[in-house]
C-alpha cells in the first residue's frame, strides 16, 4: 500500500475514534537534532548507559553521576537552542481538535511544551530533563515537590545538589533503568496505561518497541481490538499494524492535515 492510501485509511480511523493515544519515541525528536538512544549508527545508549543509567549508580557516587552520565550522555537535551519539529507541531494541531485525546511521550526532552502542547493531554512517562528531586526514600516532601533548578558548578569538585530540606543527593526527575514506572506520581503511569486500554486507536511514532510501555500498548490493543498504527522508517516487530513508513516530521503534518480536513 502507499504512504498517501495507508494515510487515507489511519485517518478515517481517527476520525470515527472516540479516543486515540499517541506514544512517542526518541525517533520523534531525530529530525529536532537529538539522536536516537537505542538504534541507529548514531546511538549513544551502548552498555556503558545501561551500566550509568540506574539508581545504583546514582547513589553510589552522585557527583560522578552528574557529571559523567547526565551532563555526558544528555548534552542534546540539555542544549538550549533545541526546537521542536513539524511532527511536534501536527501532534498539537491532533490534540486540540480531539480534547480526549492523549499523547503519552519517553522523551524527556520538553519539546512537546515547546511546541505548544496541551498539558493536560501530555504524559512525560519517563519523566522531564527540566525538573528534580530529593533521591531519599523516606518521605522526604522534596521527593513529591520537583524544583526546576539544581546548582551543579560545585561538580568538578566533587560536590553535589543536595535536598534543602533533608540534605539527600537531588536527581533529575527522570526513569532509570533499575526503576518501575510507578516509581513517581508525576510520570502518571496510572493514567497512561488505563488510556491505553480505552484508546480505539494507538499510533506508535518512533520508539523501537523495547520500552515497558510499548509492550503494554501492544498488549492492550491485543485484548481491546484497537487499531495500531506504527510511523517509523522501521516495521513494527509485532504483526496487524498500520505501516506508514516515513519520518514522524513528514508523515504526522500529512495524517493531521487529513484528519482535520
Ligand atoms: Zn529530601
């Protein structure tokens, strides 16, 4: 099938949905200048991420940490001068037309927000690059409370953020690997999974299927029955799904311009 009939037939399908979810990937923000984690020549998530990347890590040495995995290993997200792309844009565009329907992204990386996105039909399911948090696990209230600013000039020293109210090493509010979705009220993990089961329609655009919450989109749309649709230079790995084989920058603008036709 071509991209314009498989277009033609996922829009069809939004339209007639009473409720659509779209889960994005890191392949969402390639074209925004921020390289894919886990695939692509230019992956930068190797072993060595998998082996920072935890919770472990993190509080065995905070300042190594910081430095070396988040300031190392993030340098695109954490950039400035980064902006969102026209598949950021058409998402918008989908969102305000649709007031029930919900974007559920694992980027971090706020360009969905910069694009103009609708809070309350955005869930940052594997946290936000911008905000952080007291790393204890009593119930320290700067767990629950994220604060925008951390003061990092102190790392070449050796020397961390700690929480103002209980002096434990301040993380940024972000889902490591050795951590459960559950982990933070703010990634509502809750919400996320139940619109997924509700969803008629799930689009998966750009994620490579090998996060916890693609394998449960695609177990929900087995016992729901819902329509999948992958936007993807990449076939998904699971069958009966919609292929439009494209940049999410090139197919979303054509499949929001149908749909709001
Ligand atoms: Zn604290």
């Amino acid at each position: 099938m071509s991209l314009d009939t498989t277009l033609d037939q996922v829009a069809r399908r939004v339209r007639a949905a009473s409720s659509v979810v779209y889960l994005c990937g890191a392949g969402l923000s390639v074209p925004s200048g921020i390289r894919a984690y886990r695939t692509g020549p230019d992956a930068v998530w190797g072993e060595y991420v998998l082996e920072w990347g935890t919770r472990a890590k993190f509080l065995a040495d905070p300042a190594a940490w910081w430095k070396t995995f988040w300031l190392g290993a993030h340098a695109e997200v954490l950039r400035t001068d980064i902006a969102p792309n026209a598949g950021h844009r058409a998402l918008v565009e989908l969102m305000r037309r649709s007031p029930g329907d919900l974007v559920v992204t694992q980027n971090i990386d706020g360009l969905h927000r910069a694009a103009g996105h609708p809070d309350a039909q955005l869930i940052e399911i594997h946290g936000r690059h911008d905000r952080f948090i007291c790393a204890s696990e009593s119930d320290c209230p700067g767990v629950a409370q994220p604060v925008s600013r951390v003061d990092l000039s102190g790392l070449d020293a050796g020397v961390f953020p700690r929480c103002p109210s209980c002096q434990a090493p301040m993380r940024p509010l972000v889902l490591l690997f050795d951590e459960y979705y559950d982990g933070h009220d703010a990634y509502q993990a809750h919400r996320a999974r139940r619109a997924l089961n509700d969803a008629d329609v799930i689009v998966f655009i750009g994620t490579s299927f090998s996060v916890g919450i693609t394998s449960t989109a695609v177990r929900s749309a087995q016992v729901s029955g819902a329509t999948v649709v992958n936007v993807n230079l990449e076939p998904a790995p699971v069958p009966g799904v919609l292929e439009l084989r494209a940049g999410a920058e090139v197919a979303l603008p054509r499949l929001s311009a149908r749909v709001l036709a």
